[in-house]
C-alpha cells in the first residue's frame, strides 16, 4: 500500500520507483520510528543493494523530502534526520520528545495545537496547515539516573 503510494507520487512529478531509490524506501519503511540519518540509511541500504553510494542516497532522499513522502529534521546533534510520512494527508504531524542525555528520539502523538491554530487564523488570517514541535528534556532513564 504505502510503497504504491510512493511509486504514484513519484510518477506524478515524473520521477520513477528506481531499484535504488526503492531500496532507500524499503529502508526507510523498515525503520519507521527510528529516526535515521543519511548515513544510516546508507548503510542499510547498502546491504539491500551493494553498489549504491552515499551520493545516491543523498540524492534520493533529498527528492523524497522535496515530494512529501519523507520528512527531515534537525534534532540539534548536528545530523539530519529522517522518517517516512506514514500518516494520512490530512492529519498533522506527530512531535517529537529528543532526550538530551542519551538521545533517544521517541514520538508524541496528541495534537495539543488546534485552539492555536484557530487562534492564529482568527488573529492573522494564516491557515496553519501542519506544524513540527520538538521537546527537549530527559527521557525517563535518564532522569532515573540522576535520581530525579
């Protein structure tokens, strides 16, 4: 289903499901809440498909995030980082929680932004579409390490 989604998009901007660029998707679906960076990807990708380079991978993912199909964020470790969209078109984006002490990313799905939103578009006239919130703090292992 999602793969057939990702060929349609592909088609639409007149882009092909490439054996390499299927692989990065393979990838990517595989490892949906993991949150890699290109160099992860590359990696895992590698063993799916041998001869792919790391060019190929930026590349791919580079026209993956500029069709929607993946997103890419900055989680402040100096990496970018990606996930393929899994949700419908028409729900927002989940937030991410990024632990400050061993970095694990992990994912918070509740839309706590709607009556912002309204409010931005009864103070402003800006329809908010979608929105990224990231929060930094200490995962619950960390913070039991310092015995908070």
């Amino acid at each position: 289903m999602l793969k057939d989604w990702v060929r349609t998009r592909l088609e639409e901007d007149s882009h092909r499901l490439t054996p390499q660029r299927e692989a990065v998707v393979d990838v990517l679906i595989a490892n949906a809440d993991d949150h890699l960076s290109a160099e992860e990807v590359y990696m895992h990708t590698k063993k799916l498909h041998g001869e792919i380079g790391l060019a190929t991978v930026y590349r791919n993912l580079e026209l993956l995030e500029k069709l929607g199909i993946i997103h890419r964020f900055d989680y402040g470790d100096g990496q970018n980082r990606y996930e393929i969209k899994l949700g419908d078109e028409e729900e927002h984006y989940h937030h991410h929680l990024i632990c400050r002490g061993c970095g694990t990313i992990g994912e918070f799905h509740s839309d706590l932004l709607e009556s912002i939103e309204r409010r931005i578009a009864e103070e402003t006239g800006f329809e908010v579409t979608d929105h990224c919130l990231r929060f930094f703090g200490l995962c619950s292992k960390c913070r039991g390490k310092d015995g908070a």
